[in-house]
C-alpha cells in the first residue's frame, strides 16, 4: 500500500468516524427535544411543546414519531390544519405503524377529505382485515363520500368483529337515520346502550336523534337518564345546557353550565358560561369568569376577544381596543387578534383602520377563514363589493360548511339584483337551519324576487322560532307591507318596537303606513320620540330626517342628518340624503359636496360619482361631468346611467361617434325601457348617418315616452334628413304643441316652412 493510498483511507476513517458521531448527536438532539416536548405537555404549556417536536423534525424531517407528537399538540392547540399536515406527515414516514395511518385518517375526515381518509383505512385493512378501528373509519369516511350503503355495511361489519364497542352501535345507527330508517336507528342506539350500559355516550347519541326528530320530551328524559349516571360529567352538562338554551328554556340551562365549568380545569367550559351570560346581558359576570383566564396560553386570546366585546357592547368603545392592543402586543401577528380588532373598528365605524387590521389579519395567515371572512365584511362596508365577494368565497374553500359566509354572499347578490340570490340565500338557510340570519336573509332575497307569498312563510316560521327577535317581526312587516296586507303589516311593526324601541326598519315601516293613511303628525310625532330615545344613534337619526324630508320638513331633516353624520362620519345613507334634499332645493354646489364625500369613504363608488357627475351636467360644468363619467365607466364598464350621460356629452361636444354609440347601447343594455336611453342611441345612429337605425331607436323613446320635446326634435331630424317630408311635418307638428316657446321651436319652425307647410 502506498503512503498515498494509506493517506485516502485515513481521510475516508475519520470523515466516516465524524459522520458517525455527527449522526449520533442528532439522534441525541432530536430525543431530547421530543423529552422536553413531552415535559411542556404534560405542564399544559402546549405552545412550547410545538416549538420543541418542531425542532426535533427540523434536526431530523424523517422522524415520524415526533410528527404524531406535532400532530396531537397542534390539534390540543386548535389548529386543526397544521395538526392535519403533521399526521399526515407521520402516516407517509411510518407506513408499517397503523396507529399513525388511524390519526391521520382520523383528523382527515374532521377536515372533510374523506377520500384521503378511506385511503388510509384501506391501506390499514390491507394489512390486518379485523382491524375494527380502521373499518368505523373506513364506514365514516364513505358516509362522507355519500356512500351510504357501503358505510352501512362497514358498520355491520365492525360490529360483527367486536360486538362490544357502543360506538360502532351508534356510528350505525346515524347512518341508518341518515338513510331515511328511523325505526332502525332507534333500535340500533337501544342496543348500544345495553352493549355498555353505564357509559353516557350511546344515550347522548340517541338523544340527539330524538331531539333532530322533534321528539323533545324523550330527547329530555334520555339526557336526564345520562346526567344521572354522571352528574359530573361535562360532556353531559354542557349537551343538556345546550339544549335548553335551543330550545327556549335558557335559564334552566344555567346550572348545567356552571357544573361543567366547576368540574375540571379547561377554560372552555369556563368560556361557555361566560358566553351564557354574555347572551343573557349579564357582561359583568361574564368579565368576572373571564379575567383569571387572560393569561391562559392556549386561550387567552380567546378570552381577551369576549372581554373586548363585553366592553363594546357596554359602550367603552375605547376600552374594548386597548384590551386587543393589549393581547397583540404580546403576539403581533396573531391573525385571529388582527381580525377580532377589524371586527370591532367596523362595529364602530372606523372602517380606514378596521381595513388596516383586516389587511394584517390575512397577511399573517391567509388560510385564516375568520381573517378572510372580517377582509370581506370590510370590503363590502367599502363599496368594493367584488372584492367582498371574493374574500367570501375564499372562506368557503377554506371552510365549506362556514354558513356566515354564505350569508354575506347571499346579500351580495340581493344587493346586486343577481338572478340566483334566491338559490344562494337558500343554501345558506340549509347550511347552517338555526340561523336567524340567514333565514332572514332568504326572506329579503325572495322578496326582492317579488315572491312575498314564500317570504312571509319563511318569515311565519321564524317567528314562531324566535318570537322575541325584534329584526324577525320587522321583516315579516316588511312582507306584508308589498303584499298590501296593511293590518297585518302593523301588527307586525308594532310588536317589532315593543321589543325593541330602536328598530329602525320598523319604524319607517310604521311611517310609510302613516304616510298613506294620512296620518302624518302621528308619524313623525314616533319618529321624534325615537330620537329623543336616542339622539345619537346616527340610523334613528337618517330613518327620522327620512320622514321629516318626505313630510316637507326639509329644514328639521337636514339638521338631523348633520347631526347623524357627526356621531358617524361613515353614514353612506345620512350623505346621500342630505345630497337628495340639496338637489330638491336646487342647492347643487352643497349636494355635490355630499355625494363627494359619499364617494371619498367608498373604494367603488360608482352611484355617487354618478350622482356628482350628472349635478356637473346641471351646472353645465361639462368637462367635469365628462371626466367623472369616464371615471365611473373605468370603475364599471357596465354603469348605465353613466354610460348613456357619458356618449350624450360625446355627441354633443364633438367625442368619438363609435365610443359614443357604444356606450348608448350599454346604456340600453341595461335599461331597455328607458326613454332618455333610446333616445341617445337613438342620436348617436343620426349622427352616424344610420337614419333607419336611429328612426327606430326614436321611435321606441317616444312610444315610452310620447311627449318627450327633444325625442321629437331629434325624430323629425331623422325623417327630414331621410326624405321622408310627410313623417317629419307630422313630427315637427307634435312638437310644436309639445314645446311652442322654446329656442328649438324657432329652428322647428323654419324647418316646416323649408318643407312648404
């Protein structure tokens, strides 16, 4: 051997020696990390147990026991998507190890990819056909994939190879129910409660399955009979609670509620009564329970947001703020903190600074269905409804079943007159039947389809469901308002502001009801007592200006709309009415400046810059006018009314004949019926010299509207130019009588004369 050779080998011996004791001190690394881990978890310090099992697959990616570890802290930490990825993470690196494929299965069909979850199952059968957990996750799994039949099956079988598990009794017996065969069910649950007698489990199940069947007594006497097996069980409190609260018997949910939060130490049950007493107005008991919990690792947040919310509602607007300042200063970008703040600037009409909040809440995590879902309610607050839409949208994928989003959806399309607010305001009330909003929501959807027959049914039900729900009987006022049941419609008013002496949709309800009756005074007289109620709630204060502005009281209304856009400088609707009175005063240079300011708060303001541009037409200030109509159409290329304004300036003040047409016929799009719309188009063809196209766009303008002067002026054009003198010394005739004085009537004049009339 060589000096060379031997010198090679030396080198390979001692890399080979530092490998090997490179490798022997991450697998040291990686286990201690995994001991601390366990230490943390054990000390309920969860948050530090994920720092140090990430570390541990950070020094080794391919140490499958410490991602089932990551898995379980991060699913006990509530963050179901990283637990779902870690377990997944761990079936992948421990293939032979079925406990491993069952997390990860299990956690898979939580988070409802039941196709990824029946894999794993099958790849556990694979290996061991009697595996009875891996066939009730096989069984759920293709439930899931709406299989049912074969889930059934898979129960039966589970069964058949361990008749002792209660579990797999009612995980059948739910499919069972689920496929349109209560009496199985029924029987099924029995039998799980005689296969384990003294566990509560199987009677809760078949408790749950009265109570979906409206059997309320028996759905009580089933809990009843497992909360005395285990008073003490919380699982048992917190159903029972539940229970009476859906069921309107709220304060005999009380005591069950404050039994599970004195039993154990998990701050949920803690924060479910605190919830209880927060429903019940009670917010000072409610602060009480919460405090001790601010510092909680896992929850504190969680807390810190219902004390906040406590504090809004008792109107410290101020205090509410600090206390989530005071929960982000320890966690910066803790997304759920970011979106709680924008939920709570929104409520009191900061929307600049809640679009802030909302903006960082989805920066810091944009899988945050809550970040995405307040990002929407801001957008929308802001005009930017398609952008609203969006982010709603964007929850559903990252949560399918999140029925609040489908409700904000729903009252974007109403908004927007869309063709299926119906289809998806009832998808809504069927993901989430115990919502009053979204109920409510698919009420205004069917009425804004003129369907007040099926409105008023949803409505009737809801009542009955919630009959001290003020906004519930408001509505049902509302339907039967349009469907000229009067009597009916102020019943429903009234009984809306005895239980709440504020609703406002009641009240100008109640007013318009007045109005036509002719009872004026005793109309405003409410409206006034109502501000007096409230002198700074800026919605009393538009619904009053409203029907002072409708009695003629312009004067009283204008005050109150100056004095609802100082407690709220957000009120799109106190400007746009103020804007309103100003036009009917002829006051064009303050009406202007309201609508202005309408469109300087919206991110889309496309009505306002409507409304701003045609008071520019008004003042003959047409540059202006022309530059915001160009404006509103780069916002949205189908505005109508702009579109039509916008091609009439084109025509007048030399513009593109081509852009000018086009537009005519998008305003006519849109508007089909309008006169002034086919009057334009009808314009645009002359000044193209298409006079067969622009007779008969003419025409229809005046069939709508047959007196119109400059609708006539323009068709007597077009027949003269056309050589057809007969029908142009009949048109200019009518206009004649129409409009004799005016300085088009003289040019008319001479033109009869030129065709020897």
């Amino acid at each position: 051997m060589t000096s060379k050779t031997a010198a090679v080998l030396t080198s390979l011996a001692i890399c080979a020696l530092a490998a090997s004791a490179c490798s022997r001190d991450i697998e040291k690394m990686k286990r201690e990390y995994v001991e601390r881990g366990d230490r943390y978890i054990q000390d309920k310090n969860v948050e530090a147990a994920i720092i140090e099992y990430r570390n541990a697959v950070q020094h080794d990616p391919r140490y499958g026991e410490a991602y089932r570890k990551l898995a379980a802290a991060y699913l006990s930490h509530g963050d179901g998507a990283e637990a779902v990825r870690a377990a997944v993470t761990a079936a992948e690196l421990l293939p032979d190890v079925p406990e491993a494929q069952l997390e990860a299965g299990s956690l898979l069909l939580l988070a409802g990819k039941f196709a990824d979850a029946k894999k794993l199952a099958d790849k556990v059968l694979a290996a061991n056909p009697k595996d009875v957990r891996a066939r009730v996750l096989l069984g759920n799994s293709t439930a899931g994939l709406k299989d049912v039949d074969s889930a059934i099956k898979e129960f039966e079988e589970a069964i058949r190879l361990d008749l002792q598990q209660s579990g797999i009794y009612t995980g059948l017996a739910s499919l069972k129910a689920s496929s349109g065969d209560p009496v199985a069910a029924e029987r099924i649950f029995k039998q799980a409660i005689s296969t384990d007698p003294q566990s509560t489990n199987p009677r809760l199940a078949l408790a749950h399955f009265y109570w979906s069947n409206d059997r309320i007594q028996e759905a009580e006497a089933v809990m009843k009979e497992a909360h005395g097996l285990k008073p003490g069980d919380s699982r048992v409190n917190v159903t029972l609670a539940l229970f009476y609260q859906a069921t309107r018997r709220r304060t005999e949910a009380e005591p069950y509620l404050r039994a599970a939060a004195e039993t154990g130490d998990d701050p949920r049950l803690t924060m479910l009564l605190a919830d209880y007493y927060i429903a019940q107005n009670r917010g000072a008991e409610a602060a009480k329970l919460l405090q001790p919990l601010t510092g909680d690792r896992r929850f504190g947040v969680l807390v810190s947001m219902r004390l906040a919310g406590i504090a809004q509602v008792e109107g410290h607007a101020d205090e509410a703020i600090t206390i989530i300042d005071k929960a982000l200063s320890s966690d910066p970008s803790n997304s759920r903190t970011l979106a709680a703040k924008s939920d709570l600037l929104l409520r009191q009409n900061k929307i600049d600074e809640a679009a802030k909040a909302a903006e960082a809440a989805v920066a810091a995590n944009a899988s945050s269905a809550e970040a995405q879902f307040v990002r929407g309610r801001v957008l929308r607050a802001k005009g930017s409804f398609e952008k609203a839409e969006a982010a709603f949208n964007e929850v559903l994928r990252i949560n399918p079943r999140a029925a609040a989003a489908r409700v904000e959806l729903a009252r974007l399309h109403i908004r927007a007159g869309a063709d299926d607010a119906v289809i998806v305001a009832s998808e809504a009330a069927k993901a989430d039947p115990r919502s009053l909003d979204a109920r409510l929501t698919l009420a205004r959807a069917l009425m804004s389809k003129r369907e007040y027959g099926k409105a008023q049914e949803v409505l009737t039900a809801l009542v009955a469901a919630a009959p001290d729900v003020a906004a519930v009987h408001a509505q049902l006022g509302t339907a039967l308002a349009l469907k000229k049941d009067v009597a009916g419609a102020r019943a429903a008013f009234n009984r809306a502001l005895e239980l709440d002496p504020l609703q406002v949709e009641a009240a100008g309800g109640l007013t318009a009801l007045d109005f036509a009756a002719g009872q004026r005074p005793a109309a405003l007289a409410r409206l006034d007592a109502m501000v007096a109620r409230a002198p700074r709630n800026a919605a009393v204060l538009v619904t009053a200006a409203g029907g002072h502005a409708a009695a003629g009281g312009l004067d009283r209304a204008e005050s109150l709309l100056m004095t609802a856009i100082d407690v709220d400088p957000s009120s799109m609707g106190a400007y746009s009415l103020l804007g309103r009175i100003y036009l009917s005063q002829k006051r064009l240079d303050a009406a202007r400046t309201q609508f202005e300011k309408v469109a300087a708060r919206q991110e889309r303001p496309v009505g306002a810059l409507t409304l701003v541009g045609t008071i520019h037409m008004l003042q003959n200030r047409t540059p202006e006018a022309q530059q915001t109509f160009e404006r509103v159409m780069q916002l949205d290329s189908k505005a109508a009314v702009a579109a039509n304004n916008l091609a009439w300036i084109y025509l007048e003040n030399g513009g593109s004949l081509d852009i000018a047409l086009h537009l005519a016929e998008v305003a006519k799009a849109a508007m089909p019926n309008a006169a002034e719309v086919n009057d334009t188009v009808g314009w645009a063809y002359y000044k193209k010299g298409a006079l067969p196209d622009a007779i008969a766009a003419l025409r229809r303008s005046l069939e709508i509207d047959p007196k119109n002067p400059s609708t006539l002026y323009h068709l007597a054009l077009a027949y003269d130019k056309s050589g057809d003198q007969a029908e142009a010394r009949r048109v200019m005739t009518l206009y004649l009588q129409v409009d004799p004085s005016s300085e088009r009537s003289a040019d008319v004049r001479k033109r009869l004369q030129a065709l020897g009339t």
